[in-house]
C-alpha cells in the first residue's frame, strides 16, 4: 500500500499522485475483503480490519471522485456502509460527496440540499453534513449562504480549525482582507505551531498591504505583520518554501520602499525593522529559495517533496529579481 494513502489527505496530493492512487483502485478491492463483519468487536480481534483499512478505504474514494472514477468510489463506499451503517454521520457525508460528484445539473444540487436540510432538521449538531452543505452552497455559487453557515457553525464548535480557515478562504474571495486575517488568527490560535497557517497569514497580510497601498495608515502595519509571519514559518520549518518565497517578497518590497518617506506607527509592535536586517533578511530568503530551487530541480534526495508549481514561482521570482538588479 502506497504511503500516501495515510499520510497524505488525497486533497494534498497533486493530480498526477490523485490519478496514480486511483488507479490501484482495483488491486485495493481484490485484495480486501468485499464483506466484512459489522460487530465492533469482531474488528477488534481481525487484522484485516484495522482503522488503516478503512482509512485507506476513505482515500481510495476522495482520489476516485477527483479522477472521476465513481464506479470505484461507489465500491469503496459500499464497503463503508457495510461496516458502519447508513446512519453513521461520516458514512452520510461521504454518500452525500459521492451524489455531488456525479451531480449535472444545477437541479440536482438543489435537490442534494434539500436532502442535507433535511437531515439537519432531524438532527441539527450533525457535523459532516452541515460541513457538505457549506460546501455544498459555495460550489453553488450562494458564498454569501455558505458564511453564515459557518458562523453559525463556530458558534457551536468554536474549536473547529477547518470551519474557520474555510471561512477565511471566503472572506478571501470577496476581499475582505480584515474579516479573512481574523478567521485565521483563529486558526493559529488552536494550531500556534503550524508553519504553514504562518505563512498563510503573511500572505493575507501581504496582499492587505497592497490593496490599502503605501500611502495608507495601515500599510506598514500590514507589512511589518507579514514580516513576522513569514519569519516565524520558516522559524518552525527550516525548509518551507513558501515560508521563505513570502520572505522574499516583502523584503523586496520593503527595500524598494526604503528610500521613501513612509509614515510610521506609533505602535511599537508594528515597527518595521531597520534597513540592515531587512537586507540580512532578503540574502537569506534568496539563498535558501535558490538552494531550494536547485536541489529539487536536480531530484536530490530529501528535496523531492516539494510542489512543481511553487518551485517554478522561486525560480521565477529569483529570476527577475537578478534581472532587476542587472538593469
């Protein structure tokens, strides 16, 4: 069995790694068992039946949709329900992914709706559903519909990670930079130490400094925030690439930014450092986005995890900014 079946959220993987896995659909079935006992018990005593089992199960299915092999996802989901029943809150979500996926017609959304509303009236704390109905309504273009919900949901779990960075992704799309940079400030909250939710939000802060401009009162903020942020992601991960591409970026544009007379905040905790350490900044960023670069070019071993897509934005990034310097 591959790996990434468990260590690697099928949405994590790239489309090529998603099709690869879908396609060992039909060795996964022959060699697992079609039937298989229903009594809790009974899985505590069967090697064969294993939380990895059914872990491995759940994401042979999400790879199959992606890849829209639904006859293999329809197995795979047949073997779910018999193990766990229709009425297991999971078991439902996944049916209800399953009749999205194949879903043609805008008809057929709003009947799967009408189907989530009502098994929300029957039971109103079911999470799974209520998380395939917000999805559910965004894909339907009703973003509006889909952040109430959430906000009705973290009402009721406020713990809930994934809720509020879905809700920061929303507020992302409509531009609402400072509802987004909240959400995900709850995010850190329940996570301090997740490197990438670091970067995440110097990347919103970022993109508010760019969309309030220089001349604007909260721009240094913005900036001197998303500084700290990207700083911190590649304080808790050495080799994070996006961590240092933020990096990179602001310090850029910091330094473009330096021989101007920019207003500065009267608040300590946004005050941007000095022009040196700016410039320390950008040499580390830029060496290690190179060495990045270059080994995953290369196929190095240990440097092979990382995504083309962002290696290629590094080496565009680096690129430009050596040609900017030679003019």
């Amino acid at each position: 069995m591959s790996p990434s079946l468990l260590l690697h959220p099928p949405g994590q993987l790239s489309p090529a790694a998603a099709y690869y896995i879908s396609r060992q659909a039909p060795a996964v079935l022959q060699g697992s068992p079609s039937t298989v006992s229903s009594s809790p018990l009974s899985a505590l005593f069967s090697e064969k039946e294993s939380p990895e089992l059914w872990l491995k199960y759940e994401n042979m299915l999400l790879s199959c949709l992606r890849t829209e092999n639904d006859q293999a996802a329809h197995l795979f989901l047949e073997r779910l329900v018999t193990r766990f029943g229709d009425d297991n809150e999971r078991i439902m979500a996944f049916k209800g992914l399953l009749k999205e996926a194949v879903a043609r017609q805008n008809g057929d959304q709003v009947r799967i709706l009408n189907e989530y509303d009502q098994i929300l009236s029957e039971n109103d704390t079911n999470i799974p559903i209520t998380k395939r109905r917000i999805s559910l309504l965004r894909s339907m273009g009703r973003v509006s519909d889909a952040a109430s919900s959430l906000v009705q949901l973290l009402e009721f779990s406020p713990t809930d990670a994934e809720a509020w960075s879905e809700l920061s992704d929303i507020y992302l799309s409509q531009g609402l930079y400072a509802q987004a940079i909240y959400a995900v400030e709850e995010v850190l909250v329940l996570a301090p130490n997740a490197w990438n939710i670091h970067a995440r939000l110097g990347e919103m802060q970022y993109m508010a400094a760019n969309a309030t401009g220089a001349s604007s009162g909260s721009y240094q903020k913005y900036m001197a925030e998303a500084l700290k942020r990207f700083a911190r992601s590649i304080e808790l991960c050495d080799d994070y690439l996006r961590g240092y591409y933020g990096l990179k970026l602001v310090t850029n544009k910091l330094l473009q930014d330096s021989n101007k007379s920019n207003k500065q905040v009267d608040d300590d905790e946004f005050a941007l450092p000095d022009v040196g350490t700016i410039e320390r900044l950008n040499e580390l960023s830029t060496a290690k986005l190179s060495e990045i670069v270059r080994h995953s070019t290369a196929q190095d071993r240990g440097w092979r995890g990382y995504d083309p897509v962002e290696v290629a934005a590094a080496r565009e990034l680096l690129s430009s900014d050596a040609a900017a310097i030679e003019r």
